[in-house]
C-alpha cells in the first residue's frame, strides 16, 4: 500500500487487521447484548490468541501441506515468512488448537466456543481474498468468460478472477448464513458444523476455477491440495451438524438457552 522509511503496509497485513477488527466489532455487540457466555477481556483474549493461532497455524499449514518437499531439503523455509504464502486449513487447526486451550481455562464446552466464534471469521477470510485480488495472487484458471482478468504475474491470458469468488461464497455468503442462524438458539455445535461444511463446500468449488499450484498441480482423482483438504473438512463439518441437532441442548452464540433463563 505504501511505506515509511523501512516499515511496508501490505495489502494482505492490512486485510488481517480488517478481519481482526470486524470480529471485535462484531463480538463485543454480542457481549454487551448478553448474547456470549464470556466477560469483554475474555473475547480480546480469545480475539488475540485466535489471531495468533490463525498465523502461526497458517503459516505451518502452508510449508508442511504446500511446501514439504522444500522444507525438507531447507528446514529454515519455515521461517523465511517473506518466501511463499499462508493456508487456511493450516490456520483453522491453529484456532482450533487455540479453541481447545480456551475451552480447559474456561471450562466451556469446545463446541460452545466454536458457536461464538464461527459466525467471526467469514468477514476475515472476505478481506483476506481481497487482498489476494488487490495483489493480483492465487488467480484463477484461464478463461473466455467477459469477465475473466489478466493478471501481471499470471501472463497474456485472461484467468478467472477467482479471489472474487472466494470473497463472495467464504466471505459474504458464508457470513450471511451463519449470522442468520445464530441470531436464534440452536443447539450447541450447529454453527460451528455449519462453518465447516460452508466452507469445505465452497472452497472445493472454486477450486475448479483456481489455478492448482505449480508445483504440485492437480493430485488424485483430478483434485487439487485444497479439495483434498476441504473435501473431510464439509464432512465433518455435515456430521457435526447432524450430530448437534439431534443431541445437544440449544444456546446462541454458545451460551446455553436454560443460563440465559
């Protein structure tokens, strides 16, 4: 975006801090409405550490799924942040990992944490895939539709804008689903499956129109690394769903219906 003196402002660091800002917004309004099982420190606690896990989780994810080969022959590609990118599946273990330490310290169910937090993260992943866009990166495959853009680092074809299609479904509709659902009590679980799932789904999607990484390109059955890592996420995201509906007691934004009685 621009630079003063040595310090750089990156479009993609700039999108992480909207993320992080709209789920404070957005997390806070539910705690002074008294629609969250946790105190205002616990959710910039929760807010900080998930952030951290999305990161540090992130940035594993992409060497150990995307880059393993490399990072064998030159272990300290770990940490070389400025060479290659971040993955969200690595980031969702990172949070979940996260979730879970929250969940002893608290003493609230996982399920319960994974309900308040989910309906947080789509806004994020929206702005993350802008900033995709904006810096012309993880473009689509090559295509004649009058929409279809050409990248400067993705040569003389037009290619599916394909960041975009991941801003409208991950982003705008996910959101969009899960605020609905949340805004009534739904038994515990529910929307976290239905993340899961909504995620897993669109993500395989717009895979198709994605452009598979170089070095890996398209694996088993045709598919690339992402479906391969979305395909058990809509899964378990489905049985998660299933599962909560028919056994677990209803809450909204994981606080339990009969604690707000």
């Amino acid at each position: 975006m621009f630079s003063i003196g040595p310090l750089s402002v990156h479009w993609y660091g700039m999108m992480y801090l909207v993320g992080l800002g709209c789920a404070y917004f957005l997390a806070m309004r539910e705690v002074k409405a008294g629609r969250s099982p946790f105190t205002e420190q616990q959710v910039s606690d929760l807010l900080f550490y998930g952030f951290m896990g999305a990161v540090l989780g992130g940035r594993l994810g992409y060497v150990f799924f995307y880059q393993f080969e490399r990072f064998v022959e030159d272990p300290m590609y770990l940490f070389m942040i400025t060479q290659g990118g971040m993955s969200f599946h690595g980031g969702l273990l990172g949070v979940l990992t996260v979730l879970l330490i929250i969940s002893r310290k608290t003493k609230l169910s996982f399920l319960q944490i994974g309900d308040f937090v989910a309906p947080l993260v789509p806004i994020g992943l929206g702005a993350g895939r802008l900033g995709n866009f904006i810096n012309g990166e993880l473009w689509g495959r090559t295509t004649d539709v009058p929409w279809g853009i050409v990248f400067p680092t993705g040569g003389p074809l037009p290619r599916h804008p394909s960041q975009l299609y991941e801003f409208f479904l991950e982003g705008l509709v996910l959101f969009g689903i899960l605020y609905w659902f949340s805004r009534k009590p739904r038994q515990v679980g529910a929307a976290s499956g239905i993340f899961l799932l909504g995620y897993g789904s669109f993500r395989f999607i717009v895979e198709y129109f994605r452009q598979p990484d170089d070095h890996l390109g398209l694996l088993t059955l045709g598919m690339s690394m992402g479906q391969w890592l979305s395909l058990p996420m809509a899964i378990a995201g489905g049985v998660l769903m299933v599962w909560a509906l028919k056994t677990q007691p209803k809450g909204i934004n994981g606080k339990l219906e009969q604690a707000a009685a």
